[in-house]
C-alpha cells in the first residue's frame, strides 16, 4: 500500500468506506536475524462530518508481548547551522498504546485509538495522538518481543497531514471554511 518517490515521501491509500474515507498504509519491517520481512498497517478512519478521525487503528503481528502493547513515540526533523538535516525526539515519555484485541488465527495484534484519542492509565490524562500526528513529522512504533527483543519503525508524518487536510477540506462546504 505505501509507495515512496524518489525523494522517499510515503503516500497513503485512500479508499471509500460508508461513513467517510479510509487512509491506509502498510509499512514493512524486518526484525534483527529474521529473513522475512512483516508490516506494520496504520489505518486512519476519516468520517465526513467531523474534521478528527473517527478511529486510528494499528495492527501487527501477533509475534510480540501481547502483554505491552505497542508505544509511540514523536519526532521533528530541523536543519542544524550547517544546513544539515537532524531529528529532535519529544521530550515526553513514550506512549503505552494496548492492544484491544490479538488473534492467533489471523496471526494479528490490533489497537484501536479511538477518535484519535489515549487515556494515560496512570493519570487519566486525555492524550491527543491525532494533533501529536498534525504537529510531529515522524511517528515511531516500538514494539517489544518476549525474547525481550525490540524493534522501532518510523514512520514519515508530512504526507499524513498533507492528505487528511485534503480530505478535511473535501468534506467542509465552501462556506464553512
């Protein structure tokens, strides 16, 4: 489903569903020591009248610690003085995403932010994914396996933002913008 150009810019699937639109994007990943790759898939419920998403859904193979979830964790890109390009990770603690459901038939891990937002456990503080996706420029998954092994995937935000305000701006009338 993702397909980078030349200048490494992922694009998102757009598909129609009966509320709205779907962005999808698959993401492939390969583990240290293991041949096959596997992917992670973000899947962005957009519904036509309301400019947040309906639901972000990631989903995994079941091959993790079902246990921990999965966690995020938010990047901004910058040139330094010398006009090279570097990262500045959020200073905030990874967020804890748990898996709302895993199936041992489908092989899959599924967790579920709905209308794009977290509920820190600890405080019960509202955690807003959806604005950190809008204000960040790449997303890392972490993901932790029971050997204790782990793995991040990031994944480049501008794109996301680009094609979700352009279905936001799809859906608002003329005069509501």
């Amino acid at each position: 489903m993702n397909v980078a150009d030349s200048a490494g810019k992922t694009q998102w699937e757009i598909q129609n569903a009966a509320q709205g639109k779907l962005m999808l994007l698959d993401v492939p990943y390969k583990r240290e020591g293991q041949d096959s790759s596997e992917d992670l898939t973000i899947t962005v419920a957009k519904d036509r009248a309301h400019k947040r998403p309906a639901a972000i859904t990631i989903i995994i193979p079941n091959n993790v610690q079902q246990a921990s979830g999965l966690f995020l964790k938010f990047s901004k890109s910058y040139k330094d003085e010398n006009g090279k390009w570097n990262v500045e990770m959020d200073k905030s603690d990874p967020i804890r995403v748990p898996f709302e459901k895993c199936s041992d038939e489908q092989k899959i891990c599924t967790a579920r932010i709905p209308a794009g937002y977290l509920v820190d456990p600890n405080t019960d503080e509202k955690i807003d994914i959806y604005q950190r996706f809008m204000e960040f420029d790449h997303v890392y998954f972490m993901l932790v396996y029971p050997d204790g092994s782990h793995k991040s995937i990031a994944v480049p935000l501008n794109s996301f933002k680009e094609q979700y305000k352009a279905l936001v701006d799809a859906d608002t009338p003329v005069f509501g913008r």
